[in-house]
C-alpha cells in the first residue's frame, strides 16, 4: 500500500479526471453530433496505438512477460465484442441525450456488473450489496420516469436513446467482468502472478478494432448509414473533426473537443487504474462515483456550445439522490459476516 497523502492525491486526480471526462464526452459529441460513429472509431483506434506502445515499453523493462503475452486470446477477443458494440452503441445514444442524463443511465453498469458476475463468475453478494444495487435500479428508473412529463429532462427523447444507453453499459459491464476472469485465469495459469493490466487493455482494444472492422455493416446500419455510404460518412466525419472543408453542419469546437476527450479519457482510464494499485478496487469505485452528482450539475448548466443547459426536475435529483445512495451502500466496506458469504 502507498502513503495516504499519496492515495489522497491519486483520488483528488481521479475525481478531477472523472468530472472532466463526463462533461467532454458530451461536448466532444457537440460538434461530431452527426458523426458520433467517426468519433467511436476514432477512440477505438487510437487507443490500440497507445496501449499497445504502452505494453512494447513495459515489455522491455521486464514488467511484462513472454507467459503474459502467451495467454489464451478467446476472452480477449469476447472483451473486443462486447466494447465495440457498447462504445457505437454508448456514442449513439449520447449524441441524443441531454448531459445530465448520460452520467446517470451509465450507472446501470454496476446492476449489469452484479447480475453477470453471478452468472458469469458464480459470485455471490450480501443483502446490503443487492440493496444497493436495487437502490441504484430504482434511481435510474426514476430519473427517466421524469423525462415522461413535458418540461422534464428527457422530454422529447424518443425511448430508444435511453434504453441504448443502457444497453451500453449492459455490453461495457459483460467486457469488464471477463476482464475480471483473464486476471483471475490468469493468476492460474502463471503460477499466482496476475497478468499485467496493459497486456488486457492493449489486447482487448486490438480485438475491439479488430470488430469494429468486421461489423461495420452492422454498426453503420445502427446509425442508419448504408455500406456504400461509409465511405462518404467517414470522409465527413474527418472533415467535421478537422473542422476543414464547406460541410453543411457547424462543426464549430473541433477537433479541440474530441482530442481533448480522448487525451482526457486516457488520462482517466491510467489515473484509474494507478489508483487501483494504490489502495483497493474499493476506493478507486467510491472515487468514481463521487464523481456522478458533480458531473450531473456541471452538464445541467450553460456551457461553451451547450449555452441553453438542461433542466434538473425535482425527480431527476430524486433519482440521483437515490441512485449515488445506492453505490454507495454497495461499495461500503464489507463486516466479517459479510465477507463469508461474498
């Protein structure tokens, strides 16, 4: 374990960084709101250029073995699935979303986290565990129901952008709980040493571009793009990002806010981690969700190219009183009794 004023300062980057990454991934949506496909891909392979960068550097300072690299890939490659559909599906839905309701219906991932985890990993979980996970259900429930009325959040967002959203964490959370089980494979197959993480990031985003390639009808047919058309989509979509050319749709923003998201999610993504190694699971997840409620304010006011900001209805604070409530409760430290039955 690292100094508390060590895990103080990791935790203080990781909150900063959740807050920024939540609020530019919707601004980073604002000018590419036309091309929310071009900016998936364009995540998806830069971050296969980074990590695996990242994993040739550890592998020769020794931090990352010949065994590591040699593990079975077909987990990998099922990782790689399941976050190509879930980052087209994630960016689909939230170029329709109003800001505040992205960070709440993402939390659904911690519901799709339990119920695979038993089934998946055969986990079991204590009654405070499951309360927080109802509580968690019960607030995202709530903050849609009050998109139902006319001047609430979500009114006039057709359902499909909602239930996308958290159709993407279900898929997200199914990727993270077979990450779960290369670590825990792994720990067998060499010997008690768990795999390095970079050696699971970087072979799960190669997988992942690798499907994003083979389901490119499939994903562009998602975003109602014919095959014949991608061509012309994603020339588009580069000049919208370059905010080049006399394209039709105000790009105003780019690239400064797409390259700022994906510059700051990676950040995000190794601060998380780093954190992790720190201290404990347990306080990288209660350190990221602090981050929920702060997010959901920033993105409710006018911001630079969301000036009109969104409404926060009595029940959408409601159910995102409930909602934290309820991570939190599932992520408080476990008693001795409860740590037999988990």
């Amino acid at each position: 374990m690292s100094s508390s004023p060590a895990i103080a300062a990791a935790s203080a980057a990781v909150v900063a960084l959740a807050v920024a990454n939540r609020v530019l991934y919707k601004l980073a949506l604002v000018p590419l709101k036309a091309y929310p496909f071009f900016l998936a891909q364009l995540t998806t392979f830069g971050y296969v250029a980074v990590y695996f960068t990242i994993l040739y550097v550890r592998y020769r300072r020794g931090l990352v073995t010949w065994d590591m690299l040699a593990l079975p890939k077909s987990r990998f490659a099922a990782i790689g699935l399941l976050e190509a559909l879930g980052v087209a599906a994630g960016m689909s839905a939230g170029a329709m979303l109003p800001g505040p309701a992205i960070p709440i219906l993402s939390q659904s991932f911690l519901v799709w986290q339990l119920i695979f985890s038993v089934f998946l990993l055969r986990r079991t979980y204590s009654l405070r565990q499951i309360t927080g996970c109802f509580l968690v259900t019960s607030g995202v429930i709530i903050a849609v129901a009050s998109g139902a009325n006319e001047g609430h959040i979500l009114s006039g967002v057709k359902l499909i952008w909602p239930v996308l959203m958290i159709a993407s964490s279900a898929l997200q959370a199914g990727a993270s709980i077979l990450k779960e089980s290369v670590f825990v494979d792994g720990a067998k197959r060499l010997k008690g040493k768990r795999p390095d993480i970079f050696v699971v990031n970087s072979f799960g985003s190669g997988f992942q571009a690798l499907f994003v390639f083979l389901l490119l009808p499939l994903l562009t047919n998602l975003r109602g793009i014919k095959l014949a058309e991608l061509s012309a989509y994603l020339n588009g979509g580069a000049e919208c990002f370059l905010n080049v050319g006399e394209s039709l749709i105000d790009c105003g923003g780019a690239p400064f806010l797409p390259l700022l998201f994906i510059l700051v999610n990676m950040a995000f993504n190794i601060s998380l981690l780093n954190l992790v190694k720190m201290s404990s699971a347990l306080v990288a997840s209660l350190t990221a969700t602090s981050a929920v409620p702060i997010s959901i304010y920033i993105l409710s006011l006018p911001l630079p190219y969301i000036p009109q900001g969104a409404k926060l209805s009595a029940s959408f604070i409601i159910g995102g009183v409930v909602l934290l409530s309820g991570l939190i409760l599932y992520n408080l430290p476990q008693s001795s009794k409860e740590s037999k039955t988990d």
